[in-house]
C-alpha cells in the first residue's frame, strides 16, 4: 500500500492571493477536465460520465492509463477521488483547510494500491517515492494552484 501526504499553503508571499472559492473553483474544474491542469499530452481524454449533485464520474486516460474515477465533492472543502478502474485502487483526496494561523492550506493526501502487483512489493515502493520525491504530488498542488491563478486572471474560473 502506499501512503503520501502533502501541504501547501494557497497564498505563499509574492503570489496573487485566491479565496476559498476561488480556490474550490479551480479543484472542481480540475476534477472535470484534468487536461486543463496536466502537463501537455499527459491526459489525452477527461470526460464526465455521470454527474449528481454530489459526485462526478470521470473517464480519463493519463500517463497512458485508462482510469475511472468516483469523485465526490464537499463544498469548499474537499474532493476525492476513488480509484474504480485503472492501475490503482484506493482513495486520493484534497483538502482545504485554514491552518492554526487561519492561512488557506491546501494538503494532499492518498492511500491507494496498485492492482495485481505484491503490496509494499517494489512497484509499490517505486510509486511511494515517487509520491514522496519532489516532483510528486507537492508540486502536482503548487502546479494546480499556479493554473487556477492562470485561470482566474484569464477570467475562466
């Protein structure tokens, strides 16, 4: 099994500061339409299959993978994604919280496995510090709050 977890905050000095629903705004688009938020090429299909006022279910293909995803929303404070096909399984989720200092944070977190390989077996290891390296998931959230500032200047959120 593999377990990552990541936090950073939404308004770093320098930045242009989002809100809370600004900031919601941009996670549900990105739940929508992964391509608007992945490097070029990287998700080549995102579409919404199924919809309610809760949750969404989305068809992509990323990295090559095809998944399904049960995304469910709460309002301005989380949304996760539940792995129903593709090479994982598991729980990958969002949060937005305020912080002791009442600063917007925004933390990832995941536990999820890899379907049809040995769990803590070593694709599973490969992946955890994948997650855990640099390029893993804390700059997946510096990226997703650099495009939702894009988005908003641009007047699309």
């Amino acid at each position: 099994m593999i377990y990552s977890t990541a936090t950073v905050p939404v308004n770093p000095p320098g930045e242009t500061a989002l809100t809370r629903a600004q900031t919601w705004q941009g996670l549900v688009l990105k739940a929508r339409d992964a391509r608007l938020f992945l490097p070029p090429n990287l998700c080549t299909r995102c579409e919404v299959v199924e919809e309610s006022p809760t949750h969404i279910v989305r068809e992509a293909t990323i990295a090559g993978d095809d998944l399904r995803e049960i995304i469910s929303f709460e309002s301005e404070r989380k949304v996760s994604f539940f792995q129903a096909a593709g090479p994982r399984e598991g729980a990958i989720v969002n949060e937005l919280f305020e912080d002791e200092a009442g600063a917007l944070q925004l933390r990832f977190y995941c536990y999820t496995g890899l379907r049809g390989k040995k769990p803590f077996g070593p694709e599973e290891q490969a992946e955890q510090a994948q997650f855990d390296s640099d390029n893993g998931y804390r700059a997946a959230l510096l990226s997703t709050l650099r495009r939702t500032r894009e988005l908003f200047a641009e007047g699309r959120l």
